[in-house]
C-alpha cells in the first residue's frame, strides 16, 4: 500500500530511534524539568514541527541538496550550530521555575519562545535531512507508483511516534521535577545541564564532518 513494505519493522524501528535520547529528547526534558509538563509539551510539539519540515523537503527531494552539496551542508551545519550555542547559553542565564507547574501568565507569555526554540533545534539540524534521506528509502518500494507519497506516509508516522516519545519524556521530566525539586534547584540544574549539553552539541556539529 501506498509502495510502502515491512510497515510494522519500519515502526517498531523508528521507535527505538526516537527512544534514543538526542538534542531534541534532551530539549524537550530540560523545558519539562524547569517549567512542567505543558511547557515540555510545547516543546515537544515544537520539535514535531521542524521534523515535519524535514518530512515534506525528502519527500521532494530537497535532503538530496543537502547530501551532494558540501556548501549547502556546510552553510545549514553552522547556522544550526550557532543555534544550538545561543539556546545553549540562553538556558544558563534564565532560571526556570523548576516546580513542575507553571502558571497560566507564564505559560501565555514563554511558550510560542519554546515552540519556537524546538522547531529550529529540529528544523536546523542537517543531519536529521540525513537521515530522513537515509532510513526512509529503505522501506519504499523500488516499483512505488508515488514516492513523494510514501516517502510522506512514512515521514509522518516516524513523526507522530517521536512525538508521542517526546510528550512522555516531558510529563516524565516534569513528575521528577515536581518530586526532587520543590525548591526549584532541581529545574535549574536540569536547565543548566541541558543548556551546557546544547553548547557543546552545538561544537560538535560545527566540527562535524561535511559530505563526503
């Protein structure tokens, strides 16, 4: 159906994947852990967006770009590192409110920044239109009447299952928080963690190898 094969394996995989902690479980756990579970779920959901970005240019085969060309890889590859940097050292200067549950002005006022912070932590990361372009072919058929359409079908649900991953990572950080830190230490140490760990991802993928 749809010149999609072993649906079930494809699923099954990438849930293993999107079990595997990266940069966006790690953002999404931090905003959890300092402002709660609504604030993990808007950066979770934030993520989901950006993946979608990355769902839609293999399904037209933008990713290709970005997997021929060293320049377009390596200007991509910068500019995501120095988000990465700057989301990085933003965690340490703000203190969150490391209770578990925020109020609704704070919600109101911080969560289109956090949405907004998991799409391009997501949207900028070459190396997820990598992968895109590496895991999805495996389970399109090489007869697909419409590949951009299986390429999507399969984008979606490798999507979906991240989220929900991502949501359980949130509520999960966010009942630890509320358990060890009812003082608020435990948030901040959570945020300042992940913001140490977002730096230095951020060097990593600017000392990454490009295309090769």
């Amino acid at each position: 159906m749809f010149g999609v094969h072993d649906f079930l394996l494809f699923v099954l995989s990438g849930l293993l994947l999107n079990i595997t902690p990266g940069q966006d479980v790690f953002y999404v756990v931090s905003r959890g852990a300092s402002h709660g579970w609504k604030m993990g779920s808007v950066a979770a959901l934030g993520v989901c967006t950006g993946c979608f970005v990355h769902v839609f240019a293999a399904a037209l085969g933008l990713s290709a770009i970005l997997a021929t060309s060293a320049m377009a890889f390596t200007v991509v590859k910068f500019v995501g590192a120095a988000y990465l940097i700057w989301v990085g050292i933003s965690m340490w200067r703000k203190n969150g409110s490391g209770n578990g549950g925020e109020t609704d002005e704070f919600f109101r006022v911080k969560a289109s920044k956090v949405y907004a912070q998991g799409f391009w932590t997501n949207a900028l990361n070459p190396k997820v239109a990598l992968f895109f372009m590496a895991f999805l072919p495996q389970f399109v058929t090489v007869d697909a009447p419409n590949k951009p359409l299986a390429f999507l079908l399969l984008g979606m649900v490798f999507t979906c299952t991240g989220t929900l991953v991502n949501l359980t990572y949130a509520w999960s950080a966010a009942r630890v928080s509320a358990k060890l830190g009812k003082n608020g230490s435990f948030g901040t140490w959570a945020k300042r963690a992940a913001g140490t760990l977002f730096v230095g991802l951020g060097i990593r993928l600017a000392m990454s190898d490009s295309v090769g």
